[in-house]
C-alpha cells in the first residue's frame, strides 16, 4: 500500500461568476491535500471543484510536499492546515488570466 503524505500541486480550473453562469472562465491556484498518488490528488480536486461548481482543467506539478521547501506565507497557512486535517482539501487565491 502507498503512503498517504501531504501534497501541493498548482491546478487550472474553470469557473463562472454568478451574473454569467454560462461564461466559463479559467483561472488558477495552488491546492493542498493528503493523497497517495498524482491520481489520488487529482481526484480529491476535481471533487473539491466539483461541489462548487467549477471544472477541472489541468493539474500541473502536483508533488509530496518537500520536507526543506520554502513557501509564501499564504502556501505555509495552507500546509498548516492541511497538517492538522487529513481530510482537508486547501486551496489558494484564485488567479485568472485573459482569454485570447
């Protein structure tokens, strides 16, 4: 059996604001969990995004959380607090970007 440890990994999701619930807008933020595999830590985000609403569209550097790394003070929080849930499932601020 695989060892369940803390990951971070950054995901890009789509969303929409509640005045235009048919435009879809694509942002991205750093998530948080506990998880075995790449596969497990994208399941618990697609679950995550799922219950609000929002699609997954991309993960990208999902990884174990590195025992010497350094973070933001936001990203530390996070871990904090995953830390002490092993059920969480954290996410950062939301970043979006212009579609061309």
């Amino acid at each position: 059996m695989t060892k369940t440890e803390m990951w971070i990994g950054t995901v890009e999701i789509s969303w929409s604001a509640e005045k235009t619930p048919a435009v879809f807008q694509p942002a991205f933020t750093v998530v948080t969990t506990w998880a075995a595999s790449p596969e497990e830590f994208r399941e618990k985000c697609i679950r995550m995004l799922t219950s609000y609403g929002w699609k997954l569209l991309d993960v990208e550097r999902a990884n174990p959380v590195p025992e010497t790394g350094e973070f933001s003070e936001e990203v530390e929080d996070m871990l904090e607090r995953t830390r002490s849930n092993p059920s969480a499932i954290i996410y950062g601020t939301f970043y979006s970007y212009p579609v061309m």
